[in-house]
C-alpha cells in the first residue's frame, strides 16, 4: 500500500497540476474567491500541491498535517476576525483538506467542513476540478456569510490568488 503512494507521488507532477488546473481554471478561482469574499468578513485561500516530496513520504505525512501545517505558513490564521480558511487539494493523493481558524471553526464545527471536502472530492474525482473548487468556496462563503456578514470597513487582508506548491 505504502509503495503505490509514493508511485502516485512520484508520477504526479506540474504538469499534472496544469492539465487540472490550466491558468483560465486558476483565473476562475482568484475570480469566484474574490467575488464570494465580498458576501463577508472572512478570508479564504486555496492551495494546491501536485505531490509530496519523498522524506515528507518517509515519514508518513498525510494531507491534514500539511494543510495544518500551510495554514500556518500562508498565515490564514493572521486575520481580524478570526475567519480564515484554507482549502487544500494534494493532487497526488486526491484529498481535500480545510483548515479553519479557530473563529468560524467554532461556529461550524468539524461536521460542515468534513461534508464540504467530500463533495468537491466527488467533483475531482469526475474530473471537474474548476467546478469542485467553486462549490466549496461558495458552501465554505455561506457558512462564512452567516456568521460574519460584510462591514463597510472590511479589507482583503489575504490574497485571492491561488497558491501552487
């Protein structure tokens, strides 16, 4: 079981991630983040990594520690309400992972989310990648819209962007 893992880690690569997620699909993510974000005070970021490198596989690091682990680095806990979420696609192993402040997490629970990530891993798993990543930003805005509705002073305090890996 270990070995087909690291197979697939070891032959998913960039160009997988373009062939998923050609620049008009990435575009169309920045687009629809920004778009949702205006719903609320909450902040979203999308990561997505091809594949884990090889001592990360060693060591048997699944995609819940890294998108932790992101969820640090790319600061999406750093924001005034407490709102921010990550969502985290590792291509390789074809999994889903939100990571949520402990603000919207509170009001939400592990329920919400873990009911999210299956639906856009269904839609991954059809091959609609761009259709997968809009409907959990837009369910993941609803959840946000309710519990954190738009102030006049509200800023975009993370990029929309969408981060490789």
């Amino acid at each position: 079981m270990r070995w087909k893992r690291v197979l697939r880690h070891l032959l998913t690569d960039q160009w997988s991630v373009r062939r998923a997620f050609p620049p008009a699909v990435m575009r169309a993510i920045r687009d629809k983040i920004g778009e949702q974000e205006r719903r609320h005070c909450g902040e979203l970021r999308f990561a997505l990594e091809a594949a884990l490198p090889l001592l990360r596989l060693w060591r048997g690091q699944n995609a819940r520690s890294r998108a932790v682990e992101l969820f640090g680095q790319l600061r999406v806990w750093d924001t005034e309400h407490n709102s921010g979420v990550l969502i985290y696609l590792l291509l390789a192993d074809k999994r889903v992972e939100i990571v949520a402040d402990r603000g919207i997490h509170n009001k939400v629970g592990d329920a919400a989310w873990e009911a999210i990530c299956g639906e856009m891993q269904r839609s991954f798993a059809a091959g609609r990648f761009e259709q997968g990543v809009s409907l959990g930003v837009a369910a993941i805005s609803d959840l946000l819209a309710e519990h954190y509705p738009p102030a006049e002073d509200d800023s975009n305090e993370l990029p929309n962007e969408p981060v490789v890996l």
